[in-house]
C-alpha cells in the first residue's frame, strides 16, 4: 500500500509562470458566456410575455450568476479582444434593453392590477356612513 502512494507523482505546485497562461486561456470562454447570457434573457422576456407562473426570482438568480461569471470574464481582457466580441455585445445589450422593456411592462401591469384591486377593496369596504375621504385623512 505504501509503494502505491509513493508511485504517485505530488501534484505540481503553480509557479509565477503558469499564472499568465490561466489569465490568458480565461477569456476564451467570453464568446460562449455570452451565448448562454442571451438564450437566459430571450428566454426570460418571452416568459414574461405569455407565462404568468414564469418563475422571475430563479431566472434573476441565473442572470446574476452570469453577470458575476461575466466580471470575472472582464478582467484581464485586452481592447482588441474585446473588440473581437463587439457585435455579441452588442446584440447581448439590444436583448437586455428589450428584456428590460418587458420587466417593466410585467411592473406596470402589475400595479394596475393592484390598484384596481385596491379600489375594489376600498369600495366594498366603504358603506357611506363613515370614510376616511370625509375627515380629510385619506390622501
């Protein structure tokens, strides 16, 4: 038994060296995590659009992941690699800002769904007797 552990090689300690091509081979996957950031936004703005049960905090969780994946991704990065990946950029920041315009049509909808149910509420409630409006207290 102890011949086998010694017949294993001990793993190699990273070097000053090695560090740099780490850094270097990191920004290979900007083109994919870009890819998997817009398939993650198209599929969420479609979502909100048509499915009312579109689970909104599990989809922000994995933007958000990818967001901090896409950090990580930044650093390091040279001006002409980024501008390698300027039109995937760009189609990712046309995504988000039509996402964003769905996000708040769904907020938008949503308050005046509130709101009605609100006044409904506030309606029913109300017999005429007795009412806030009346005191001066509702504003």
């Amino acid at each position: 038994m102890t011949d086998q552990i010694r017949s294993h090689p001990k793993p190699s300690v990273r070097t000053a060296a090695a560090a740099p091509i780490a850094v270097a081979a990191q920004p290979g996957n900007l083109a994919g995590l870009l890819a998997r950031i817009e398939e993650a936004v198209e599929e969420e703005t479609a979502a909100i659009r048509i499915d009312t049960s579109y689970d909104l905090k599990a989809s922000n969780a994995r933007k958000s992941r990818y967001l901090y994946e896409l950090n990580r991704a930044m650093k390091g990065i040279s001006v002409e690699y980024l501008a390698q990946h300027s039109e995937g950029l760009l189609r990712l920041r046309q995504k988000l800002a039509r996402n964003e315009a769905a996000i708040l049509a769904h907020l938008n909808a949503v308050n005046e769904v509130a709101t009605l149910l609100k006044e409904a509420i506030q309606h029913a409630e109300a017999d005429g007797t007795y009412s806030a409006g009346e005191f001066g207290w509702a504003r």
